[in-house]
C-alpha cells in the first residue's frame, strides 16, 4: 500500500520572494550605474585598440566586462589616475556585485530548495501538534489564543482552501497548507494520527461535521473540538465523533443574559474565555498529592469548580469532591500572571 502523499507544507518567510529579488537587482543596478559613472568621466585614462576613440558606448560596454571579469583587453585603462580607480573603487564595487549575485543564486536556488526539504521532513515528522481545520474568524480567533497560552506557532498547522486566509496564518509562524480538510490525503499529509488536537471551524456546519467525521475515521482516540452554530447539528458533531461542540451563538446567548443579571456577569464570563483576562480556566488531571485532598485544597492554589470522575460531573459543593481520587479531571479558575500585576483594584478586561 502507498504511503501518504505529502502536500507542501509553508512558512512565512520575512520578505516576499519579488521583494527580496527585486532590491538585489536595484543594488547591482546602482552600483554598475556608479562605475560606468567614473569610467565616463575618466575617459580620458582609457584607450580604445580599435579605433583610439572612447564613447558612452565603449564606457558601458568596457564597465560590464570589467566588473564581470571579463577582460577582452580592447579597451584598458593607461593612465596612474585610472589604473588607481580601478584598483580603489571599480573593484570593491566588482566584488560587491559578484557578491550579490553569487548570494541571489544561494537564495533563491539553494537556500529555497533547502527549505522545501526542510519542510518536507518537518512535515513527515509532525508530532504533537495542534491542527486548525478552517481559518474564518473562530479559527483565526482561536489560533491567536493559542499562540497568547504559549503554544509555539511552529506547531500549529492551518488548513483552508483560501490563500488569503492561510497568508494571515503565515504571519503568525504557523505552519499552512491549502487543501480540503474532508479528504483522507489531505489530513494524512499533516499526520493527522500524530496531532495532539484537531480544531474544526469550516464555517458551514454540514462541513464540518463531514471534517469531523473524516478526522474520527483516521484517528479515533485524537480529541477534537467542533464549531456549530445550529442547536440541532450539536447532537450531529457529537454523533459523528467531536469530544467538544461550541456554540457562539449560545455562548452569545449566555453572555447577553449574564448582562441582564447583572453588569458584571458578562464581563466575568468573558474575562474566563480569555488568556488575556485576570483568571481563566484549566482543566488537568490532579497530581498524585491532591490524591485524598478536598477540591478546596488544589496544589495550584486554584478554585475548584468541578470534578471529571469515571463520566461522572461532580460539583464543588458534592461530598465525593472532597476526597479526590487518582485519575479525577479537574475544572478550577485560576489567576492569570497579567491578572495578579494589576492586582484586585483594576478591572479584569483591561
């Protein structure tokens, strides 16, 4: 049976490819300019074996084989003054051009190649990563929180059929490929089995829940979180497989209500949805210290909310949350670093 086969995988690079190429062709430009400007006005240390004569012609002519290294002999320089120009400032300026060239052959040829093979063995070896399947706003959105809770953007892989959208992602650092993540070979190309986590966000519920599908069958056990924004299709995402199904449009819902509640409600919900707020949510499996200790009493210094245990939700307040037990997840709100520098008299959101 034939293995995967690989799509290219991009990173950004600092200049665009015309950029680069065209700012090292404006410099050798100039500095062929500056010498065929020297040798017209000290024509008259030159002489022409021809015809004795030394125009604009012979100067741009005899400057192109001079900095080439070329040297016909048909026309050299003769006199103190102009064998001293050549040798002072024609031939820094001839090693500065052969430079240019010679460093324009390594990047664009050899540097470029090496850099789709690194690529190429990058993506061969993913491991570990998170993949982003769609990059509308929740899966831009989401990139952008992942990358403020320190996940290193070098191991987040973008996949969208829009170039548009996969050049923002390339500014990120991330890793990208234009494809459709509902084909078995596109997810194969990015080691899907290998992931650490799968985000769907096509933007289209019946898409995604065929993307959802798709990573299930090639990956059973990998944990994926889905968006939909239709109530009914929430119990479709989780029949075909999701671990998480979002909503924003109930989550909207939720933080609109919180309003009417109370002026803070909504602010608070917001500031836990966020790295950048002064708490957030975490969710761990507790260490073998916490084993026998009640949720009030978390190594971390976190709040307890609830306990994860064998399927069961245990809330704070239930008497099995204050013996925890080896294997129990635990949900607990805990300060963010940008929330305990402004301390307790600021405002959450900024």
């Amino acid at each position: 049976m034939r293995g995967p086969k690989f799509r290219p995988l991009r990173r950004a690079t600092r200049l665009p490819v015309w950029g680069d190429l065209g700012i090292r062709i404006g410099l050798a430009l100039l500095l062929i300019w500056i010498v065929i400007a020297i040798h017209w006005f000290d024509r008259g240390g030159l002489v022409d074996s021809v015809d004795g004569e030394v125009s604009f012609l012979d100067v741009v002519y005899f400057t192109m084989i001079s900095v080439t290294t070329t040297g016909f002999g048909d026309i050299a320089p003769v006199t103190d003054r102009a064998r001293m120009v050549e040798a002072v400032i024609v031939t820094p300026i001839r090693f500065a051009v052969f430079f240019i060239f010679v460093g324009t052959a390594y990047n664009f040829i050899i540097k470029r190649s090496w850099e789709k093979f690194r690529m190429a063995r990058i993506q061969e070896k993913l491991s570990g990563h998170v993949i982003v399947l769609g990059y509308g706003v929740s899966g831009s959105e989401s990139v952008g929180e992942l990358i403020e809770r320190g996940t290193d953007p070098h191991n987040i892989v973008v996949i969208d059929p829009s170039e548009d959208r996969l050049a923002e992602a390339e500014k990120l650092g991330c890793n990208v490929m234009a494809g459709d993540a509902t084909r078995d070979e596109t997810l194969n190309a990015v080691r899907v089995t290998e992931a650490k986590n799968v985000l769907v966000s096509a933007g289209r519920d019946d898409t995604s829940i065929l993307i959802v599908l798709t990573v299930r069958h090639l990956a059973p056990d990998l944990p994926i979180s889905v968006v939909v924004r239709a109530d009914d299709n929430e119990i479709l995402a989780r029949q075909a497989g999701a671990n998480i199904v979002i909503n924003p449009v109930r989550f909207t819902g939720l933080l609109l209500a919180g309003s009417a509640k109370g002026a803070h409600i909504a602010d608070y919900l917001a500031d836990l949805a966020s790295v950048t707020g002064r708490v957030q949510l975490v969710e761990r499996e507790i260490t073998a210290e916490e084993c026998g200790c009640s949720i009030a009493e978390l190594r971390t210094g976190g709040r307890g909310l609830r306990v994860y245990r064998g399927g069961r939700i245990l809330g704070f307040w239930e008497d099995e949350c204050q013996n925890l037990q080896t294997g129990d997840i635990v949900v607990e709100i805990v300060p963010t670093e940008s929330g305990e520098d402004r301390g307790d008299g600021h405002n959450g959101r900024h």
